[in-house]
C-alpha cells in the first residue's frame, strides 16, 4: 500500500511517495517508489492538483471529492440578540417584559420580540415590516409574526410609564448615585404625513422639513446620559411651556425634593423660573443678555471687572482660562464669560448674515419677512436698507455668554462645568435620530406613535449603558464601532455530508472587550445545530 511520508529535516520537510509491503520474514517494510523533494517547492495550488490527479488515477471522480467538502447553507448574526439579551437583563426588563406576556396571556413572547426590534435598531433601523422580513437574518431568537411586532408597541404604549420609571431607578442604582443634576431639552420628530390629529401637528420641525405633521419631545438625562424620563408633546407646543411641565412631572413620579435643573436659553423665560423656584428646583440656564437692562448690560460688558478662572478640560485634562464676571439680576445670580475665539466666532456669523442682507437688497421681493434675521431695515414703499445700528448693537456682545441660576451652593467653576455638559444632551439627540433613526416615523395612531418612541427610548437606554460602562472599563467605544463589532459577530451554517453544524466567525477585540463587560461566554469555533441554542 502507497502513502504520502512527510520528514523534517533542519528546517524543510520533504515529501516521499513511500509503498508498504511484508518481506520474506514477516516484517512490515517500506520502499520509496518516488522522491518528490521540498514540499516548500510546491505551491498550495500544485499540491492541490497532484492530489486530485491521484484520486482519479485510484479511480474517484473530482465531482465526488468535491460533495465531500463543506457547503455553507446561510448565514446569521449572533451578536446582537446575544448582546441584547444581557443588557435587557441589567434593567430588569426581561423579568418585566416575561410578566406582561403572562399576565395578559399575549400568545407570543414580548421580550423575544423586543429582542428582535431592539436589535434591528442598533443594527440597522428600518420599518416595522422590514423588521418582521429581516428576523431571519438573527439565530437565537422565536418565529414572530408581524401582527405581533405591532401588537409589540401596544404593549409598550400601554406600559409606558412603568418603563420610564423601572429604567430611571435601575440607572440610580446600578451607578450607585444620587440624581442631582438634570439635563433638559426638546427636540421634534417628523412624519411622512400632512395630516394633524391632534398630536401630530404642522409647525416648526428642528429637522428643517416643510409641510410635515410634528410632534415635540422633551428628553431629561442626568451628568452621564443616563435617562431620566421624557414627555411627547404635541407638534406646536413652544418648548419653553414644555420645561416646567416635564420638572411638574419628574417630581411627582419620583418623589424628588431638591435638584439643579440645567436647560438652553430657549427655556429661560419667567414662567419658568416661577415655576422651578416654587417647586423648590434650582436651576441653571442660559440668559439672553440681550433681553436685560441696557444699564445691566453696560456693566457685564465691561471687560475691566471680568476676573480670570482656570478650569480643567475634562477629556484632554487641559487647563483653560475663561475670562468672567458675576453679578445679580431679578434674585437671579449672572455669570458671564468672555472668549476671544467665542467673539471672532459671532463676528464670522455676523458676517456672513450680513452678506446674505446685501443679497437679498438687490432683489428685494425675495425677503419675504426675513428682514430682521439679517439686519435689514424696512423704510417703507418696499425700500430696504442694512441696519447698521441693529449691526453695531449687536457687535457689543461679541464673545460673551451670561448664565443665570439661583443656586447658592455650587461655586464658579461647577457651575460653568455643569452648564457646558449641556452638549450631552445635544448628543443624544443625535443618538435618537442619526443613529437609532427615531424619525421620519410611518406611525399614524397615537398609541403606534408612543409605543415606537417608547422601543427607541429602551434602545438608547441600553446603548448609552454600553458605552458608559466600556469607557469605565478602560476600553471606550463609539456608537458606530459598537455597531460594527456586533456585525461581525456572526455564525454560518454549514453542511457536510448529512451533519450540519454552526462555524463562529473570528471574534474582533471590540467584540471580546463587549462579551467580557456583560459576562458572555465566547462560542466554541465549531456548534453542531442540535445545541447551539444552549449557547444563546
């Protein structure tokens, strides 16, 4: 009998084509019928061929070699149920979403579809529908019909409220802190639809469409963006009415006696501050130093009294000074900044408006009511001229910022620092709508509505939990590697002969670094498909 014999010799191994035979004593020998050298000579391709030349020669056919081989028969995405699994259980929400399936006897499993929905949207977020055609596309998780990915956000319209305050207790807990400052704004979402209900309602959309139905959302999140709850308003409600309704309702849920609210300019009028102070709030927001007194203004713009304060840059640890001035407003304590950078920044715009007025000048049917947006004066019969006094008074204010509270504790700096945090609101916004794609929405139903906004408010819950404690475990990932990372975590599904079996993919460091934060066990290489689902 002939086989291939394989000898290591210094560093090359060499290739004999050796036979097997008994000689006249009995004894079992070999002899070398063909010397084929280095096998470092041969390339894969060339090895490949003699074989295949050998096994034809022994009377096999290469369509037989090749049925042996294996055959991948699909393909699935692990990562992100397995994933999504872990982070319901951190907020107690699969215990949660289990007891709504048995209570009200549902006839399928709501957080296997939460799973599925929550999945898609970190994923990639598309249409209910779409949803419900893609769950092939995720080993581990229940058969759904479509009917029940809607009956899904019913639910969660239902239990809304439940949610809010499940996930604002879990978030004070699992961190282990106290909810002392509170970040507030509001933001709209779009429909692909003219028509107003009530909820949905034309007005100005923050995303910049026209002619589309809105609806107004306020969204309330501590230092770290962690949630803290949110309201839906209807689309033309001024945001500014919104605050005091949202703090009205924050602390009559949560049973909270003192907390520093901290909000944008756009919330700072006096309802609100009558509001926040009777309610025992304290607040810090942002001032129009336009609006106050011309003899107050006189005084904070007054570089002379402005004092210098230096404040560590949280990311880069890099110390910076800010010019400032703190005086009393109305029982309102003012702190103003000035910054150079700030000052050439408000010029460049200035500038700019100013040349965008020229251009309306020449065709003046073109202004259409924009005259005040870009200092231009009406003087009547349709003749307009650059306000050159509306352009020098604003110039005075160039790089100067004013922040008013009534917070008597905190000190300069904490202030600054806590009103200069407002940008993680402003991210998560775009969390919301960039990368979770609350909106365009295709939902026509109020409780369709609140239940979609309900599934997106769980999803940036669990993601912002995600980044926040990788960045603590000293190995921070962004939205986006996040993403890709569970991409890649996939698993084929393969035949040979009549075995199936489930081959994992190469696990990427940003993959391990997730697994390792949520405590989840690595797949072997290799699962048959009789027990893979005891790994998911």
């Amino acid at each position: 009998m002939a086989f291939l014999r394989q000898e290591k010799k210094g560093d090359s191994t060499y290739l004999r084509i050796v036979k097997s035979y008994r000689g006249d004593d009995g004894i079992s020998k070999h002899r070398t019928l063909y010397n084929m050298g280095k096998a470092e000579d041969y390339s894969p391709d060339a090895l490949k061929k003699i074989g295949q030349s050998l096994y034809e020669l022994g009377g096999g056919s290469i369509e037989e070699l090749e049925s042996k081989r294996l055959h991948e028969i699909s393909r699935f995405y692990y990562g992100f149920p397995l994933v999504v699994h872990q982070l319901l259980k951190v907020y107690s929400l699969d215990r949660f979403l289990d007891g709504i399936t048995r209570n009200k006897s549902l006839g399928f499993n709501l957080r296997e579809s939460m799973t599925l929905l929550i999945s898609e949207r970190l994923h990639d977020p598309v249409s209910k529908l779409s949803n419900y055609k893609n769950q092939n596309d995720y080993i581990g998780l229940a058969k759904l019909e479509l009917h029940q990915i809607y009956r899904t956000l019913d639910q969660l319209h239902d239990c809304q409220e439940d949610i809010k305050s499940l996930i604002y207790h879990k978030g004070r807990n699992l961190f282990n802190q106290k909810l002392d400052i509170v970040f507030y704004d509001v933001t709209t979402f779009y429909f692909e639809s003219s028509k107003e209900d009530g909820l949905r309602e034309k007005g100005f959309g923050k995303d910049g469409k026209i002619g589309n139905t809105i609806i107004a959302f306020g969204l309330l999140i501590d230092q770290y963006k962690q949630p803290v709850g949110y309201e839906v308003y209807r689309g033309r409600q001024y945001e500014g009415y919104t605050f005091s309704d949202a703090l009205a309702r924050l602390k009559k849920k949560y049973q909270i006696e003192r907390v520093i609210c901290v909000a944008d300019t756009g919330m700072m009028n006096q309802n609100n501050v009558d509001q926040t102070m009777q309610s025992e709030f304290e607040y810090i927001f942002g001032e129009r130093l336009k609006n106050i007194s011309e003899t107050k203004q006189d005084e904070i713009l007054d570089l002379t009294k402005y004092k210098t304060l230096v404040i560590e840059e949280e990311n880069s640890g890099e110390s910076i000074p800010i010019k400032y001035y703190i005086t009393e407003y109305k029982g309102k304590k003012l702190i103003t900044t000035y910054s150079k950078k700030r000052a050439a920044k408000d010029k460049a715009e200035r500038e700019e408006k100013i040349e965008k007025a020229k251009a309306f000048l020449v065709k003046p049917e073109t202004l259409k009511k924009k005259e005040k947006r870009f200092y231009i004066k009406d003087v009547g019969k349709n003749q307009y001229v650059l306000d050159e006094e509306k352009i020098q008074r604003s110039a005075r204010f160039d790089g100067f910022m004013t922040i008013a509270t009534n917070n008597k504790n905190l000190t300069t700096s904490e202030i600054l620092n806590a009103y200069k945090q407002l940008y993680q609101i402003e991210q998560s916004f775009r969390t919301f709508k960039t990368f979770l794609e609350t909106r365009p929405m295709f939902h026509w139903t109020p409780k369709r509505i609140l239940g979609h906004l309900a599934l997106c408010y769980i999803s940036f819950t669990i993601l912002n939990y995600l980044q926040l404690k990788l960045k603590r475990q000293g190995t921070p990932q962004s939205e986006d590697q996040i993403r890709h990372n569970l991409i890649r975590m996939q698993a084929s599904l393969i035949r040979q002969d009549e075995h199936e079996y489930y081959l994992r993919s190469k696990t990427e460091e940003g993959a391990k670094q997730i697994m390792k934060l949520l405590s989840i066990k690595e797949l072997p290489d290799v699962i048959s498909k009789g027990t893979m689902n005891q790994y998911l």
